[in-house]
C-alpha cells in the first residue's frame, strides 16, 4: 500500500485595513498575524532535507528551523535561529521581495503557494519587541564586553550599516554610525512610508536596541565635506564600511520638469517621511499636497508615493507606466495595495513634456501613448511610440520615481576610492573591501538601487571578514 502524499492546507491570508480605511491614513496596512494563525502557517513547511528557501535568502537565515521551532509554538527559539543571521528580521518581515527570493525558492510553488515565510519573520520579530537590547541584537539575555580597541566606522546608516553595526557590536566591537541626516535609519526613514514601515514601532527599536550595545551614532555628519576615510583611520578605527547609498535623483529630461508641482521621489517622499508632513499640523513640515497627482516610473518607490499622495487628501492618482502593468518591477503586493486603495494605473503611455501657468504652476502633462514591439532575443517586448497619438491629462503634482544614481558628495572627495564605470564603488565580491585597505562598502553605493534585505547581505558579508582580520571568532 503506497503512502498518501500530505495534503498542504491553503496558505493563511494575512489580515490588512480595509482599502477604504487606510487610503486615508498612515497606519500600517498589513495587520500581522496571530500567534494562531502564525502556528498554522508554519505548519505548511514541508521542512525539506536542502531547503532551496535558504539559497534565496541573501543573508542565509536557516528557514526551516526558525519555522520548525515556530509551529510547536517556542518563539524564543524561532528567534534565536533567524537572529544567527539577520540583524533586522522586523525590517525584513516587511519590505523584503520574499516572492523572488525566499518564498519565490519554496519547493510548495510548483503545486501550491508557497508558505508564508517573510510574515513568519515579521511575526516572530514582533514577537520580541519587547524584550530587552541584548536579547533584541544577540538574541542572548546577556550583551558582550565591548572592546574600545577594536574600533570600527560606519558611513552612513541604512540597513547596510545597521547591519554591520549589529554583527560587530554583538561581537564585542566599538562601532560608531556617522549620517549625514539628523535622524538615524537611512532608506528605512526617508524613503519608505509609514504604512509599509512604522518608525517608532520598528526602525527607532532596532536603533535603540544597537544603542544599548554601545553603537555610537552621530549625526549631521558628511562624508566627504565633514570628514573623510583617512581622518577616521587617523582617529584610530581599525575598518571603515560605507553604506550611504545611492541618493542622486534621475529625471526625465523633458521640458517643464521645473515647473512648480514637480518632484523627485527622493525629495517628495524625504519630506514626508523623515520631516514628518504626514503629521501635520503636529510637524509643519511643507509638502504640496496634490490635487490631481501624477507618479512616473513602475517599482515600489513609485508605489509608495502614489500611496502617500492619496493619503495626503489627493482627488486622483495616476501612476505613469511606458510599459504594461505585468512589467512592474514593483512587487505584486504592493501594486495590488495601490489599485486597491484607488490607485489608476496609466499604463503604456510616455510623458514628453511638462505644462503650466504663466506663475510657473504646473497643470498637466503631455503623454505618448505607447505600444510593445516585436520580442528581442531575450523575449522582451520593448515599447515605441505610437505615432501622433498623444494626449493630456491634467496634474498640479508630479513625482517622478524612475531611478537613482550614486550621490557624489563623498565619492568625488575620495579619489584613491576605485569606482565602476557607472560611479558606483568597486569592491571585492567576496569580501566586500573596496581599492583602499581595510575601507569596506555595500548597499545601493556598490550595486544600484536595490533592495533592503540585499544591502543587508551586503553589510554582513563586509562584518564577517573585518570580525576574521580583527581575530573575533565567529
């Protein structure tokens, strides 16, 4: 008699406000699971011999067993095994693309869904939120003799750096964080909203947590116009790991982009985010708040500030897409939040140029509509112009959200730094050290704009070999 496959149960949904709620505020809009519901899901893990989840991971946390430990209801345990390797696991929970790395690896995609891996993270990390700093960073009740001779600089603070700060500091290391901003995190609070990303609740926890580790952050700092790299081995540290990012706004290049109305992302939703507009009048911080909005460009940054215009009282909100809306680098979930929450996507349409009044106002802008061409080798349809079909749709606010590059500030300051054709730094792939000894970097500096949880790969790779040159053992 053979033996019966088991049967998977359907993957447990995850509770959110209702559009209708949260199109008008700034609260989270993913609710969490229940300690329940969390048990059930992890239940569907078929916990495989060679987990291929573990492989798209790029900071290798041990899924199985984090989740293993999880379905028997010892969290504490789930706890421990994610935190071995990952220094933000609520960070990650929220925002990482788990559909193409972790989850998009799960052996249940070829009949099934996937388990639920990134929302097992998240709440087995909310989990711990009330525990102290060392349980919170080591995941062990008691924190570790910090060694003021084994000094270590970060440049910037996003989850690069944050990750650094964490391994090296859990090992006994003096890191101290230098941001250029007056507020720590980085990309974590200027770039992503609130609804996707709570301040308080998380970022300002984890931060505060490497605080009680005796990671020094200061702030208001520049690299490249306060200081430099050399200053900071003349003061003594041992490594530099430069995590700032890739900050420099891409634009359009079509007429009227200095119309008043027309932003950057970067700028738009820095002002929002970090100077804190969505508070007002509790922080009177200036942000135009559309009328009728317009976001050019198909990832998540492009989402979010379709999303936060409309919860900033917008009437509508177009998203302006060359391509059609399966072509969205975006992740589904996030899309699917955006057209649920009455998000129009403007799809195969091009703008060309930007309009508006005789007082610099803008109010509309012009659209090539577009087509998809014949597939490449690749199989990729390219879009062209459909000839002499425009038209104008009408827009007193325009974020344009189509790419980054790197920030030169510290760069063109630093002219023994090797840089790659397209200005972002060089570095040894297996190690993360850059053409200046002992000067480490990872993040969006080295690979472009990117995601959270590859920065943070990034940053752990550069700490496990200044840990091996500093003789801290693993």
């Amino acid at each position: 008699m053979t033996k019966s496959k088991k049967e998977i149960a359907a993957r447990v949904p995850m509770p959110n406000q209702p559009p209708d709620v949260r199109r008008n505020n700034f609260e989270e809009v993913a609710l969490g699971y229940t300690r329940e519901m969390a048990m059930e899901e992890a239940k569907r893990c078929l916990q495989c011999k060679k987990p291929k989840c573990v492989k798209g991971c790029p900071v290798e946390v041990p899924i199985p067993d984090f989740i293993s430990h999880l379905a028997k209801g010892d969290v504490e345990k789930a706890y421990a095994v994610i935190k071995s390797t990952n220094s933000l696991p609520a960070v990650c929970g929220r925002v990482c693309p788990q559909e193409i790395q972790c989850e998009g690896a799960c052996i249940l995609n070829a009949k099934e869904q996937p388990v639920a891996i990134g929302r097992l993270e998240r709440f087995v990390a909310d989990e711990y939120m009330h525990m102290d700093a060392c349980d919170l960073i080591t995941a062990k009740p008691e924190c570790p003799y910090i060694d003021q001779d084994k000094k270590v600089a970060c440049i910037g603070s996003g989850p690069s750096s944050l990750t650094v700060a964490g391994y090296l500091a859990s090992r006994g290391c003096k890191v101290t964080v230098f941001e250029a901003l007056h507020e720590v995190g980085g990309v974590l609070v200027y770039g992503i909203p609130e609804f996707r990303l709570p301040k308080e609740k998380i970022v300002a926890k984890e931060v505060g947590a490497l605080k009680e580790l005796e990671v020094e952050f200061v702030t208001n700092y520049v690299g490249g116009k306060t200081f430099n790299i050399k200053d900071l081995f003349d003061q003594g540290y041992k490594a530099v790991f430069i995590g700032v990012g890739a900050g420099l706004p891409k634009f359009l290049r079509i007429p009227g982009e200095n119309f008043i109305g027309v932003f950057s992302a970067n700028e738009y939703l820095t002002r929002v985010n970090l100077g804190r507009a969505y508070e007002f009048p509790a922080y009177d911080t200036p942000i135009i708040r559309g009328r009728k909005v317009t976001v050019y460009g198909g990832g998540n940054v492009a989402m979010d500030a379709a999303r936060t215009a409309q919860r900033l009282g917008a009437e509508s909100v177009h998203i302006v897409y060359r391509r059609t809306a399966d072509a969205m680098p975006a992740r589904h979930e996030e899309i699917e939040h955006a057209v649920e929450e009455g998000i129009h996507l403007e799809c195969l349409a091009n703008p060309i140029e930007f309009r508006g009044d005789e007082k610099g106002n803008l109010t509309s802008v012009l659209l090539q509509r577009m087509e998809l061409g014949e597939p490449d080798a690749s199989g990729r349809r390219s879009p062209k112009p459909v000839e002499g079909d425009t038209y104008e749709l009408e827009t007193d606010l325009a974020v344009i959200a189509v790419g980054t590059n790197p920030n030169p500030v510290l760069l063109e300051n630093e002219p023994d730094l090797k840089l790659n054709k397209w200005g972002y730094i060089e570095v040894d792939e297996a190690t993360g050290e850059t053409s200046i000894p002992n000067a480490y970097a990872g993040g969006d500096i080295v690979t472009g704009a990117a995601t959270v949880i590859l920065a943070m790969g990034a940053g752990r790779r550069a700490a496990k070999e200044i840990a091996r040159r500093l003789g801290i053992a693993e």
